[in-house]
C-alpha cells in the first residue's frame, strides 16, 4: 500500500534535481505521474524510468508558464490517468546578478517561469477541481531565498517570496472547496545550485543530507490524503529536516497619541523599532539565519 495509491499528480520541471526525486517517489507511493518539462529528453528519462520501475508515468512537454501549456498539462492528466489529484509546481530557473548589473530579460525570465509557472497550472487545477467538486493538493515551490532573502538574487527571491504569499493566499480562497494550498523552500544539491554555490561535496558513506531525493517524501505527504487539514504554509525541506516557517508578523510598533506624524521626529521615535525587538536597521544577509548551510553542512 501506498500513500498515493489510485491517485494522479502532475510535476513541473520534473525532468532532474528536486523535481525527478518528486515524480519518482510520488510514482512509488502508488500515483500515476505527469512529468511536466521544457526538455522532453530529460522528461522522458524519468518517464521511462518510472514505468520501468512499474509505476504509471507520461511526459507534458512545454513551458509550465503558458497558460495553453497548463491546459494541456492538465488535459494530458485526465486522458491518460482518468483524474487529477495533486499538482507539484517545481519548475524553476536562476539568473543570479546584482540588481544593477540585471538585464530586463533576467528579471522578467525568472519572473515569469516562477511566478507565471505557478499561477498557470495552478489556476488551471483549482478550476478542474472546483468543476468537479473535488478536493486537491497544490505545492508550491518556494525558497528561503525569497523568505531570508540572498544576495544576487532580487529577481529569484522576490519571485520565491512572491510564491511563499501565493500559497498562503490561494490557500484561503480554496480552503472550502477542500483544496490545500502549501509551500516548501527545499535545498539541495542540483545542477541549479553547483551554479549557485560551486560544486558541493558529498561523503560515499551514510546519509546523503543535501541528496535531491530528500525533498521528496514531505512532498509525497502534502499530496496526500493525510495532509488535508494543512494549508496556507510554508515548510523548509532538507536532508531529514522539515522546519515550519511563521510568515512575515509583526514584532514591534511605535505610536503618536492619535495624531499624524511629523516625518522629522522619526529621526528621534524610529530606534525604538529596532531596540524592541534587536533587529538591526542596516542591511543584513537573511540567509546567515539558516539552520542548515550548503556551506557548513557537506554530507
Ligand atoms: N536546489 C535547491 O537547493 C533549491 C533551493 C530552493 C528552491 N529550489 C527550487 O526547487 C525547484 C527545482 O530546482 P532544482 O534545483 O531541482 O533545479 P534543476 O535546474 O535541477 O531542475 C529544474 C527543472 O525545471 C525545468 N524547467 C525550467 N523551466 C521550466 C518551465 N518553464 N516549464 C517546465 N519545466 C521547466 C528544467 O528543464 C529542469 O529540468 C525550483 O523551483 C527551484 O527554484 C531549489
């Protein structure tokens, strides 16, 4: 028996890294998969090597982004597979540089594919759903990039930041039709992260931490019947670490005896912001707050 059994689920840029490990192990919980990719010779390996495996598995080949494409996706799910229950939005792109040197076409590249190639097949799907009055899972594809914020990375995180607000948002609006709406910020070691962070080192021996595959299982939950009284959240996923982010809240607050302010007494009043609560006013790298580093953790 597994958790998935009977039931489709569709993932984009399912074709390597964080995204072949979801498809696999969705397929070995039991459900049919949609390998949803823009490169149809890396999609069709994960196919094939699903069915090889025994499971049930088919290649939507196009930009997740496109709102036809999309269609298709989920079109391809309910001709070959009868249904669809789970939609994983994983596809992703980098075009790391700092704001300065950004080129409109970097900005709007990876605007596009993480943003769009969420709100696409995931309008789609809640649609489908809605229609037929059934539940579904929707996972969104986050990063603590967006969530701590990182250097080089304003196109990247503002689109994973933009992402971590769509899950908790849609989450609400669908949770009456008995559809969830989650996030995740994985990590792991990828063909996108050797270009971020160089190649990282691996140990032969004991537990791969940053193995792609390590996603995955959390994943596999969230699609599942087991997860439908969560929604609207946003986890951390690596290794055999799930951590529970609380989303933007605020921490302290200054007051004017019920008048408007005058802009040159913040001068003197808006230290107590930060003296409150010991956050700092200057610039800080957010992701100096990671639990578990790519850096200080190999293995
Ligand atoms: N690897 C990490 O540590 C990490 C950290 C945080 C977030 N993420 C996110 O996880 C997801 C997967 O990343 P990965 O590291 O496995 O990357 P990857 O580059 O190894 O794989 C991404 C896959 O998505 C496909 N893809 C790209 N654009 C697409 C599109 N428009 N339509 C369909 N498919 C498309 C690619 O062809 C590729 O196969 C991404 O959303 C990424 O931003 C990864």
């Amino acid at each position: 028996m597994g958790l998935l059994d009977g039931k489709v689920a569709i993932v984009t840029g399912a074709g390597r890294g964080i995204g072949r490990g979801e498809a696999l192990e969705l397929a070995a919980q039991g459900a049919s998969v949609v390998v949803g990719e823009v490169d149809g010779e890396a999609g069709q390996a994960v196919a094939d090597e699903i069915t090889a495996a025994g499971g049930a598995a088919v290649v939507a080949l196009g930009d997740c982004s496109e709102v036809e494409n999309a269609q298709a996706i989920v079109r391809t799910a309910v001709e070959e597979f009868g249904r669809l229950d789970a939609l994983v939005n994983n596809a992703g792109i980098l075009r790391d540089r700092t704001l300065a040197k950004m080129t409109p076409e970097e900005w709007d590249a990876v605007i596009k594919v993480h943003l769009r190639g969420h709100y696409a097949p995931t309008h789609v799907a809640i649609n489908h759903w809605r229609e037929l009055g059934q539940p579904g899972r929707v996972v969104c594809t986050a990063s603590t990039s967006g969530i701590l914020g990182n250097f080089g990375q304003s196109n990247y995180g503002a689109a994973k930041a933009g992402i971590a607000a769509f899950a908790q948002i849609v989450a609400q609006e669908s949770w009456k039709h008995g559809i969830t709406v989650n996030a995740i910020c994985p990590a792991a070691r990828t063909r996108m992260t050797e270009g971020a962070y160089g190649s990282i080192e691996t140990t032969d021996e004991g537990f791969d931490f940053w193995h792609p595959d390590n996603v995955a299982p959390f994943v596999a939950f969230l699609c599942s019947d087991a997860s439908a009284h969560i929604s609207g959240k946003v986890f951390g996923v690596q290794g055999d670490t799930v951590e529970l982010y609380r989303p933007f809240a605020s921490e302290a607050v200054i007051e004017n005896g019920g008048s408007r302010w005058d802009p040159a007494v913040f001068a003197d009043r808006v230290g107590s912001l930060f003296e409150q609560t010991g956050i700092s006013p200057a610039a800080e790298n957010g992701m100096k707050k990671l639990r578990y580093t790519m850096t200080n953790r190999t293995g």
